[in-house]
C-alpha cells in the first residue's frame, strides 16, 4: 500500500504544472493569463497612486486648459456660424442648414436691433481671429504655449520667440486665406522668408557655441555673439514695417547674405565700442524707440531736412527719417571677406567653428594651412592671428601672444584686407600690445588706426588714452580737444579731458567735463577713478556735493563706502580708520620702533642737517600749501640700497619684520612736513595695507591729522596706526617743522599667498 500512495503522490505532483486554467488555456511559461492580468491591473493601480501620491501630473491645469479649450470652441463657433443664421434665431442650427440648402423657405423674422452701421463690414476681422484662436486651440498643446511667449517677451525669451514668429505668421496668413479667399500682401512675408535664409546660413548659432565652448574660450567674445546673432538680427526685423519700402528696393544680395556670420566675428572682436550702445538699446525693446529719438537729436541735421521741417510745422515726418536712419545704422555691418575669401568661405567658416567651440590647437592648425594655401587671404590669417590669442591665453604664454601680435601686423598689411577687417585688426593689436606692457608699441598702432580712419571718433579716443598711458598727458589733452571740437556731447572725450585738467591743477575748469561725462552715461565713463577725482574736486572747491558723487561712486561698486574710496581692494578684509598695535598683530614691530625711536630720529636729523637735497617733496598734487618732502627707504617690497647707507642702524632694524620690508603696497620712509602746509582729504590707493606714523619731531601744538571724522595728535616715540585707504587730511599750523617716521605693512587678514601674488603699488 505504501507503494501505491507513493505512486499516486507522485502522479499528482507530475501532472500539477500541465494543469489547465480556468479558461481552458495555458499561458505561456507556465503561468494563467489571469495571472499576468492581475500583475498588470495591480501595476496600473499602483502607477495611478503613485501619480495622485507625488503629484505628477497638475490635474487643476488639466481641467482649466480643457475648460478654456471648451469655451473657445463654442464661442469661436457661434461667432463664425452665426454668420450663416438664416432664420434670425440668433444661431446656427438644422433649420438654418435647411435654408442654405434649399429645402426651406426663409422665414421672415423682425430684427429689434439697431440697423447696421456703415462700421459693420469691420467686424470681420473679428470673425477671423477667432476662427484663428479655434484653429490654434485645436492645435497640440506646445503651440499656443509658444504664441503666448511671442505676446509677451521678456529679455532673452523674447529673442528666441521672436525667431520663430514669422513662420507662426506665414501660418495664420494661410489660415485667413483658406477662410476667406481674400488675397493678402507679401512684402513682409517676401522680408521675412529672406531673413530666414539667411538664419539658416549661420552654421555655428549661438545656442551651439554655447553648449561646445570650453572655459579655454574669450568669454566677452562669446557673449557678445549671443546679443549680436538673436537679439540684434530680430530688433531689425521687428522694425520692417518702419523701412519696408526701403527694404523692396534694397534687398539684401545673397554674397551679403553670405558674409553674415564673417561680419559677426568682428563685432565681436571688437569688444568694447558702439557694439555695446546698441546691445543695450536691444535688450530694452520696450523703450528702443525713445532711445533712438534722444541720441539722433544729438547728431548734425541737414540743412535742407530742418528747412522742410519747418514748412511742414510737425516734427512726426523728422522722428520718422531719424528712426529710419538709426535702424540703416544698425543693419550697416562690417565686411571681413574680400572677393577672394568669399570662394573659400566654406573652408574659413569650419576653421573658425572649431575655434569658436574652443578646439584652439585644431583650430589653428586649420587655419595654418589655410594661409599657406592661400597666402594673400586676409580672413585666413586673421583668423591664425586669433588662434594664436586664444593659444596664448590659454597656455598663458607671452611668446604665443608675441606670434599673435605679429600676425595681426600681417593681416594688416596685405593688400586687398577690407577695411573693417583691418579696423578691427589693428585695434585687437594695440590691446594685446598694452596687455604685454608695450605701451610704445601699442602708442604707433593707435596712431596708425587714426591716420587711416580719421572720421572714427572712438579711434581717437582709444589713441588719448594710449597716450595718457605712455604719461603724454599734453598729447592726450591734444587729442580730446580735437574729439570734443568736433562731438562736444562725447561723454568719453570729457571725463578724460577733465581728468588731465585736474592733473594739471586745473581743479575748478575739471568739475564741469567730469560731472557731465559720468551724467552722459556713455561706455567706459562709468569708472572708479573719475568719480574720485571729481569728488576730489569738488571738495578742494569748497562744494559739499563731494559727497553725494562718492555715494553714488558707493553704490555703483566703485567704493567700499563714501569713507574708504581706494580703488585697488581685497574684498573681505577689515575695515576700520584707526587700529591698535593688538589688532594689527604687529606689536613686535611697534615695540621696537617705540624702543629705538631716537636712534631712528638721529639718522634722519643727520640728513636735515645735509645740503644735499635728500629729501623730495611729495609729488601727487596733495597738498593745498607748504612744504612736505619725503626720504624713501623701501618702495613696493625693494630696499632702496643707496638711501639705506645713510641711514644704516634705522635699515637694519627693519629688516627682522617682513611684515613691512615684504610690503609691495607700501612704503618705509622719512616725512618732514613745515609749517604753513594743508594736506587735502585724499585717500590711499589699497586697503591691503596699514600705516604706522612714529612721532620724532612734533611740536606741542599745531599739528594734527584727520581719518574719518576723528581727529588725533602724534607723540615723540609713539606709534599711531589708521588704515589710510580711508580718508584721511593733514594740518601742520605750528611754529616749526613736524618729523615722523612712516612704516606701511600687510593688512593683517591677507594670506601669504595673497602677500606673494598682488601686484606692487
């Protein structure tokens, strides 16, 4: 028997898997299909918790847009079919369809309404867009998402919006003619389509440049291009309808059409300059036309022009041509290919594609081979001579940026380079010219830009500050005194003309060229220094608005606050005007010099007592009256060797404190100042150093100094420390002269990496 249910046991368990389903079939491996119908169902339920549960789908937006969708609909729908309501009910039904089909007699209904006006043909239109708004809600939900950032476009969105608008145009027109048979006109449509071509012509669009460049890449030259390629091609457009008459008889050649993206490149080497007025007249569309008014009524009318104004007593028709003009301005773009490059076009654009991705040694490669293939083109070597700048500051390589500068010299030499090409050629050279310290050099490449483009009114100002620069002030005033003779409204031209006027000790005639060329607003105004040295004026002038132009000059960047106005900062450091020997964490320092305070005062006695002359008076225009001399002995972190043997046990105390020798913002030296003398409120250059005055000589009443608005004497032998990047003012009323000893050292928070890499001041 054991036998047997042993059998049947295992007969039963052999034939459990060929066991039918409840239906009859099997499913496949095995398993029912009700099984795989419950994973399923159970899988669904799940997803739809899921769903509810995280909040993935935004079902009150749902319900709105298929509400909205409704509503437009019916409304679009009986407004359209309410056209054919032939029996008067006031909307389209089956009777109405009976009428138009003939099946049925009209009936004769009393319309209530008011007759129709002469106006009533206009509705229309209205008819129209709503058939429009009913063909565009049907459409996909993305498209009227699209249209509704056309409406309304804001900064950078407005400029991609705008780029698909004329396409969305071209649609709606279609639309319309399929409704109403009506024939439409096609200059726009014809302006447009040309537009387009030539979109699609640029093979390195900005969006492309903007994912694929490396960190390797110009950044101000990439995001010059990104204004320049969308938002400057669609302002133009977008004011068509201003020149469209202009546009029918000058239409753009399919070879300019070509030279588009060429013409891109050299406004974006040129940096700084007109390109960044009307960069910033686009990104405010809102009021570009307001703009365009207010800086056209600054440049010279024809005769001829102001004589018809007059006659015709409004002053639309001259706003209009000035609009006009302005917008002939913006679509004027330089020109970088010759008729040559133009056949080799194709090869220059995917040189020049690698370097605008970044890809420098392959892009110089490529255009190495281009010039020695073509030696007389000019874009090829142009674009090595770029190459080989992007080479140099990516491998921060003087003797690469050498090679650059001498190709540049090529390209301006060869004998077909377009002119703009050679503009911009030359400028990019003087600059990396300057950037090498070769002022002398970048000097003659101004001066040669000016002798070739006289008319050019930023070259000439390029070339003022190649002088000031060189410390040619008397040149430099020479050369904005011919700008502003002929643009006197040049907002460049004045705040550096005002600046040497100062220089000069011309303080009062300054005030007026500084003050207006910061209110013109003009690029390359907005700058630290003028907004200095106008409050620097105007306080020497008795004028209390000094400090409503260092508020400004605060709050524009320029100043830490309206006390502390140095110009060369580490940001982060501790401000305060005066210190204490504790806080500095200098006190070795200070000990020994209060220690040693007479030995330090014999030395410098011994050089009064000279006739030798060693001491010079202070030459930075501080001073409003009397003397005050100066003896060196370091100067930017540099022992100066030959003043340290007069006065060797004052040196060999110093050098135990690098604090104050390692300096490079600093100095160490003697200060005699005699009476009668009044150092104006000034302040120093950096807040990277502190100032130690050591009293040898002072007289017991008389002299004081001013920081901030606290006022403090000197003592023989004591050591006072204020951080001078504050301003600060000096009276010496006494009956004899004052003597102290001034030690500058690093700010105690600079790190001695930051010690070891800032610049000497």
């Amino acid at each position: 028997m054991a036998q047997k249910k042993t059998a049947k046991g295992s007969g039963k368990k052999d034939s459990k898997p060929q066991s039918a389903s409840k239906n009859g079939k099997k499913g496949e491996g095995g398993h029912s299909f009700f099984t795989w119908f419950m994973v399923l169902a159970l899988l669904g339920v799940w997803t739809s918790v899921a769903v509810v549960w995280f909040d993935l789908v935004d079902y009150d937006d749902v319900l709105a847009r298929a509400k909205e969708f409704r509503y437009n609909i019916s409304e679009v729908l009986q407004g359209k079919l309410g056209a054919y309501d032939a029996d008067g009910d006031g909307d389209f039904d089956v009777e109405d369809a009976k009428v138009l089909l003939g099946l049925k007699e009209p009936s004769v209904v009393v319309d209530t309404r008011a007759e129709p006006g002469p106006e009533e043909p206009e509705a229309q239109p209205l008819v129209e867009e709503e058939v429009i708004e009913a063909e565009e809600a049907a459409q996909p939900p993305a498209e009227p998402e699209e249209v509704e950032d056309q409406v309304e476009p804001e900064g950078e969105d407005w400029a991609a919006a705008t780029e698909d608008a004329p396409e969305a145009e071209d649609v709606l027109d279609e639309q319309v003619l399929d409704a109403e048979e009506e024939p439409q006109e096609t200059p726009e449509t014809e302006d447009i389509e040309e537009y387009e071509g030539e979109d699609d012509f640029v093979e390195d669009s900005p969006v492309d440049s903007e994912d694929d460049e490396t960190n390797d890449a110009h950044p101000y030259e990439d995001n010059t291009e990104d204004v320049i390629d969308t938002v400057g091609e669609i302002v133009e457009e977008a004011l068509a309808e201003d020149i469209s008459e202009e546009s029918q008889d000058d239409s753009v050649p399919d070879e300019e059409a070509d030279e588009l993206e060429q013409e891109e490149l050299l406004e974006v080497d040129q940096g700084d300059g007109p390109i960044q007025e009307e960069e910033a007249a686009e990104e405010e569309p809102a009021v570009a036309e307001d703009q365009q008014v207010d800086e056209l009524h600054e440049e010279p009318v024809p005769a001829e022009d102001l004589h018809q104004d007059e006659q015709a007593g409004t002053t639309e028709a001259p706003q209009e041509e000035q609009s006009k003009e302005k917008v002939k301005k913006k679509k004027k773009k330089p020109k970088l290919l010759n008729k040559f490059d133009k056949t080799i076009k194709a090869e220059i654009d995917a040189a020049e594609k690698l370097r605008k991705k970044g890809k420098v040694e392959e892009a110089l490669q490529a255009f190495e081979s281009l010039v020695q293939r073509y030696p007389q083109s000019p874009r090829s070597r142009y674009g090595k001579a770029q190459s080989e700048d992007d080479m140099a500051e990516k491998k921060r390589s003087n003797d690469l940026l050498l090679k650059a500068i001498n190709t540049y010299r090529e390209v301006s030499e060869l004998p077909d380079a377009p002119a703009d090409l050679v503009k911009a050629t030359l400028k990019r050279r003087a600059e990396r010219q300057q950037f090498l310290g070769r002022m002398r050099g970048g000097l003659a490449t101004l001066e040669r830009l000016v002798q070739i483009f006289p008319e050019d009114i930023s070259l000439k100002n390029d070339l003022g500050v190649g002088y000031l620069l060189m410390g040619d002030n008397k040149n430099a005033k020479k050369v904005y005194e011919e700008v502003l003779a002929v643009a006197p409204h040049d907002g460049f031209a004045k705040v550096h003309y005002g600046f040497i006027l100062k220089s000069d000790n011309k303080i009062a005639e300054s005030i007026p060229f500084l003050r207006e060329g910061l209110q013109s607003g003009d690029p390359g105004t907005d700058d630290g220094r003028f907004y200095f040295h106008l409050g620097d004026a105007l306080q020497r002038v008795g004028d209390s608005s000094a400090y409503e132009w260092y508020e400004l000059g605060h709050q524009r960047g320029h100043f830490a606050s309206v006390w502390q106005r140095s110009l060369y900062n580490v940001d982060s450091l501790k401000a305060q005007p005066w210190w204490t020997a504790r806080e500095t964490t200098y006190t070795d320092l200070v000990k020994m010099l209060e220690k040693n305070w007479k030995t330090i005062r014999e030395e410098a006695l011994s050089l009064m007592d000279t006739s030798r002359g060693l001491f010079m008076p202070e030459d930075e225009n501080l001073r409003e009256k009397g003397e005050w001399g100066q003896f060196t002995l370091w100067q930017q972190g540099k022992k100066v060797e030959k003043s340290c043997h007069s006065v060797p046990k004052t040196c060999a105390l110093l050098e135990r404190y690098p604090e104050a020798t390692g300096c490079k913002r600093g100095q160490i030296k003697y200060s005699v100042m005699q009476p009668g003398t009044h150092v104006w409120p000034h302040t120093g250059p950096t807040n990277c150093r502190l100032r130690m005055h050591l009293g040898l000589v002072i007289p017991a009443q008389g002299c004081s100094i001013r920081c901030t608005n606290q006022t403090r004497t000197w003592e023989e032998g004591k050591v006072l420390i204020f951080d001078d990047s504050f301003e600060h003012e000096v009276w010496q009323d006494a009956s004899s002269f004052r003597l102290i000893f001034i030690v500058d050292v690093w700010h105690p928070e600079l790190t001695q990496y930051q010690r070891q890499t800032l610049s000497p001041i």
